[in-house]
C-alpha cells in the first residue's frame, strides 16, 4: 500500500464530507427534498458517490486526481449556489 496514496484518499474523503454538508445544508435552508430530478440532490450523490469510490477500490495517483478535480467542481458550485440562494 502506497502512503502518498493512503494520506491522499483520506484527505479527499474529508472534502467530500464538508461538500456533502454544505450541499445537505444547502437542501436543507432552501426546502428541497431528496428527487433524482433535481440537480442539487443529484450533485449530492455524486459527491458521495465519490466518497465512497475511495474507500471501495485501489487508487492511483491519477484517479484521484480525477475525484479531486470532481469534488472541487462540487465545492464550488455549491459555494456560488449558497452565495446567490442563501
């Protein structure tokens, strides 16, 4: 087991936990419920999605590029989302 990798899945699963929050929290303070139709809660499973894709298979450096590159697009989203909705 490579370290670099092991540190680096860990590091992306505690990003995909504070996105899942702030989408889950965004949901939340606008009334919208769980729906596959809507992008906010399709964005949610993704994000887990994600998460779980960390821990369920063996990693390389750039796979997890990709996931870092996938949660950074949710991040900020979900950021732009909270600044123009509240």
């Amino acid at each position: 087991m490579n370290y670099f990798i092991t540190a680096k899945e860990e590091v992306l699963r505690e990003v995909a936990a504070s996105v899942s929050a702030k989408i889950s929290n965004y949901m939340i303070n606008n009334h919208i419920e769980i729906d596959h139709k809507n992008a906010i809660s399709v964005m949610l499973d993704q994000v887990e999605d994600l998460s779980d894709s960390l821990i369920e298979r063996d990693n390389s450096m750039e796979d997890l590029a990709k996931v870092s590159a996938k949660l950074a697009f949710a991040k900020d989203y979900i950021e732009k989302m909270v600044q123009a909705n509240g």
